[in-house]
C-alpha cells in the first residue's frame, strides 16, 4: 500500500501563540514504513487477549444433588438418579449434561490459556506501521473519521496544546484544528452495549474519535482531554497498538504536539539508524520502492519490451468421436468416403442380381393354361364333397357350405 511521502509538515499555531518562521518538521521515517494490515490484524488479535479475565462455572455445579443410578435391568437408562420420593424430582436424572439440572459438557476452568504471548519485533512492526496509515488521508476517512476540515495530515499542533489543562480548553483547540467534529462524532455515538456485557461494568460503548499525542512525560493535556468520549490520549515513547489500530483497522485519526513528532525518529529509527529507545530496531525495509503497480506496467521502459496484445481470439474446436462423425473419420481416413460408397453399390448390385435371378425362375402362364388350372381345382373340390365319409354330419355340410 502508498505512503505518504512529502519531505515537511507544518506546525498548526494556537490562538495566542507567537508567530514563528519555521519552514515545517521533516516527514519522520516511521510514517514512511511499509503498511502491513495482516501483520496488524494478527499482532492486534493477540494483544487483545491478553486484557481478557478468566472465567469458569462454578466446580460443584450440576453436582449439588445426591443422586445414583439404579443400575441395569430396570428398563431404564444407568444415568444417576435423585433419591427419595414424594416430589417431580425423584427419580429424575442428574449429573449428566443432558439432563436438567446437570452440569454442562467439559465445564470450563480458569486455568485456561488465556493470554498471548507476541514477538517484540512483530509488535513494533504492527506499531510502525498503524503509525504509516494514520499519515493517509484516504485510510483514515476510509475508518469513518470526520476530518474534512483538518487542514494538513499529518496534524501537527505547537506545544502550546500541552499547557492546556481545562477540557473547555481542550474542545476549543479541537475546534480551532477542525477536528471537533470527530470527537462529536464519537459523543453521540454512545449508547447501550447489547447482550449481557451491560451488566457487567461495561455498560456502554461508543465510536473512536481522536488520538492526542504529547511528548513531554506529566504533560497537563491528559487531564484536560481525558473526560472527552471517545478520545484517548498517548505518549508518543508507549503508543500502544490498541490505540494506534482499534479492531486492528488502520487508520485512527491522530493529533500531534511538536515535541511528540520530533521524537518519533528517536523512538523508531529510520531504514538505516537503529532506535534510540528500542533496542536493535531497525524500519522494515519496503518490498517495493514505488507500489504504483499502475504506473509501472504503463511506463515507457516495461511497455518497449512487453509483446503486443494478441486480439485474436482462437477458440478450441470441439473435438468430435471418428466412431459417430464421419467428417472426423474423413480426417483420419480419407479412403473412408470412397470404401462406403462402394460398399453401397456393391449391396445394390448384389440386390438387384437376386431380383432378377428370381425373376428368371418365375414363369407366367398362359390364359388357357390357366383357367384350366382353375377348372380343375373347381372339380377336385366337387369330388371332396361327394366322397367325404362326413357327409352324414350336418355340420361338416354346414362347414363345407354346400347343401345336398
């Protein structure tokens, strides 16, 4: 992801401050550092179960009951049974998890692992670079911060703002910066937690507004903005990753005191020079020096050596079976054609030979020879009739359908 990179940032006077020549601060290192939102999701997520209070249900739970089983051949299940009678409750199960009253499945204990142990390198990582986003305009409006009045990112306010010790001081400095908008955001963001968190000192939850960052240890500036809902306030030598990165998103709106943002290459180091305050770290080195992916694939250099764009479209054929497509077969064996077609004159030829050597055998008679084939059919039928040794039976004349 880009970072910003200009080399100076400005110094927002207060009302009241002595006008000063300074050109700006220069852009400390740590907001130049890569932005890494997985190892900040991951490195958030540990952190924030290490503020977690163990709980368990109570050890005799469920339990609380004389109860024994009636053992087998009684036509009912070997759970533990209450003892007695004269009451709903005898007889019925205990103990068990599926029965009422009984304790729950793997009752939870309070010696469970509940915290999370991080890499000190993988934490400052996290650190730095929620640091970077919080120098992007984009990420933080992107988290829902009010800044459309903010005049510059990052915000830099004069140390003046760390002599404020009243809270109608602090909220008409916000507004002097244009960042009182945020903090009402968060004002009118509080409501009541739901579920069962509201009875258990947490009633209430509201937006993140606004980070303050001073850099001068008992600084007044927390007492004037710590009744403010929603904004925190921070030393810049303990910037915690809870602060910088709430719900591990990055991007938290953050207001600095000229002292805090000249420390911060102090604190953090630089690519080359190691912390002052962190022993032996070093920023992480970015993996690209320019992430514009966009305006290096479209650059002179990479364009000269890249192949045209192919536009013509080859679409695969589909491919045909040889044993139901003939034009496929036609491509393995171009003999197929001429094979079947003379296999198919040859059944022709062989059909019509047969048809005329039948032919040949069929003679046709004459229309004398014919009707004297007839006549004697006629008069061999007459001597059937007259010598039949059934004739006394009427049926068979009946049959025969001639009458005597």
């Amino acid at each position: 992801m880009a970072t910003s990179a200009r080399p100076l940032v400005s110094v927002k006077a207060l009302e009241g401050d002595m006008a000063t020549d300074s050109a700006g601060i220069p852009m400390p290192h740590v907001l130049r550092a890569p932005i890494r939102p997985d190892v900040v999701r991951f490195t958030h997520k540990l952190i924030s179960c290490n503020k977690r209070q163990p709980y368990a249900v109570s050890t005799k739970a469920g339990h609380q009951t004389s109860a024994e089983s009636w053992g087998t051949g009684r036509a009912v299940s070997r759970i533990p049974r209450v003892g007695g009678g004269g009451t709903h409750r005898a007889g019925q199960g205990a103990f068990g998890n599926m029965c009422r009253g009984g304790r729950m499945f793997a009752p939870t204990k309070i010696w469970r692992k509940w915290h999370k142990r991080v890499n000190v390198r993988m934490r400052r990582v996290a650190v730095a670079s929620a640091l970077a986003a919080t120098a992007v305009p984009s990420l933080v409006l992107a988290r829902g911060h009010r800044i459309e009045t903010v005049p510059e990112f990052p915000l830099v306010v004069s140390d003046s703002a760390e002599g404020v010790e009243k809270t109608a001081q602090a909220i008409k400095v916000l507004k002097q910066l244009g960042a009182y908008a945020d903090a009402e955001k968060a004002k009118d963001s509080v409501g009541i937690r739901p579920g069962v968190g509201k009875m258990r000192n947490r009633r209430y939850i509201n937006r993140k507004g606004p980070l303050i960052v001073y850099g001068t240890e008992g600084s007044k500036i927390v007492k004037a903005f710590r009744n403010l809902t929603g904004v925190d306030v921070a030393n810049v030598e303990r910037l915690n990753l809870l602060d910088l990165a709430p719900g591990g998103h990055l991007g938290r709106f953050v207001i600095w005191t000229e002292s805090a943002f000249k420390k911060l290459d102090e604190v953090y180091g630089s690519l080359e020079t190691p912390s002052l305050k962190k022993k032996g770290f070093v920023l992480p080195r970015p993996k690209m020096t320019n992430a514009d992916l966009g305006r290096l694939i479209n650059s002179d250099e990479v364009q000269s050596v890249v192949k045209p764009i192919n536009k013509e479209v080859k679409r695969r054929e589909a491919r045909k079976n040889p044993l139901k497509n003939a034009a496929a077969v036609l491509k393995l064996n171009p003999y197929f054609g001429t094979a079947r077609r003379m296999a198919v004159l040859a059944e022709a030829a062989r059909v019509k030979a047969r048809k005329d050597k039948i032919n040949s055998k069929r003679t046709k008679l004459s229309a004398e020879e014919a009707s004297k084939i007839k006549a004697a059919g006629k008069a061999w039928y007459q001597t059937m009739i007259s010598d039949s040794d059934y004739t006394e039976f009427d049926v068979f004349s009946k049959w025969l359908g001639v009458s005597q």
